[in-house]
C-alpha cells in the first residue's frame, strides 16, 4: 500500500493542500482527518468526488461540515464512487428520518472512530501534566492556535 499525506502546506513526508486533485484518479481511498476551519469546510464537494476512480472508497473521519453531503450522495447514487462511510455529519446527531440512512453504498457510523479502549485516561493523564505545567510556568502541550482552529503540527 502506498499512502500520500496531505496537509494545508507541504513538509517532509506530506504533501501541500494543493496537490490533493492530482492523487484522487489513482486514490483507492480518500481518508479526510481535517480539522473545520474555514479553508476546510466543504472540501469533500462534487468536483473531488468527480475525480475519484468509480472504485474508490471515501471515508470521514474528521468533521461533518467537510463534506457536502449532497454531492457525496450523488457521488454514491450515480456510482461514481465505490462507497463511502461517515462518522461523522453536517447536522449531529443524524436525524432517525435523514436521507443518508438510505444512501447506497454509505457506512454510517455514530461519530464514534476517536473511542478507543483508554482514551480518557489518556486524556486525564493529558490534563493533569498540563496543570502541572500552568502551575510551574512552563509551556502547556497540544495548545491550540486559535488563528488556525487547531493544533499545528511543527
């Protein structure tokens, strides 16, 4: 398996944002992670699912807003793509009568793909370490930028 990262600018070992459109045609799956900010929101739109092979998964993990649900559901109706899953919607939780639920070819699942078995310990311990670092006055971690709407990578 080959597997291109992509990130809102280019480093060693990911590609810039911009590259995206010419790895969809030989893409078997797209895997959208994205944090929602305004550059983000509505990425996963008709004209990325267009270039995708007609076998191509599609799946979301990241935020709801990053997909235009509609285009997907052309996307999966007309065939143009091989499937896709969500974990995640534009409107939560997703409504018992949604149209999604009946979408050929879509996975559904209940915004569930961060649980793992520990996370909250993790996250505890995570707290714990950054208030020992507030009431030592040393740098806290994972601080997000609050310009860019998520945590930046160095």
């Amino acid at each position: 398996m080959v597997v291109d990262l992509v990130g809102r600018t280019a480093r060693p070992g990911v590609r810039g944002g911009d590259e995206l459109p010419e790895l969809l045609p030989s893409a078997d799956w797209v895997v959208c992670a994205a944090p929602l900010t305004d550059a983000t929101r509505g990425m996963f739109d008709r004209t990325i699912f267009d270039r995708m092979k007609s076998t191509a998964r599609f799946i979301n993990v990241g935020r709801g807003p990053l997909v235009v649900e509609k285009d997907l559901t052309a996307a999966l109706v007309a065939r143009r793509i091989g499937g896709a899953a969500l974990d995640v919607f534009e409107h939560e939780p997703l409504a018992s009568d949604d149209p999604l639920w009946d979408v050929p070819g879509l996975f559904i699942s209940p915004h569930m793909s961060g649980d793992t078995v520990g996370w909250r310990d993790h996250l505890a311990d995570q707290f714990q370490d950054n208030y020992e670092r507030w009431c030592a006055g040393e740098p806290l971690l994972n601080i997000v930028d609050k310009r860019l709407g998520y945590v930046p990578v160095d």
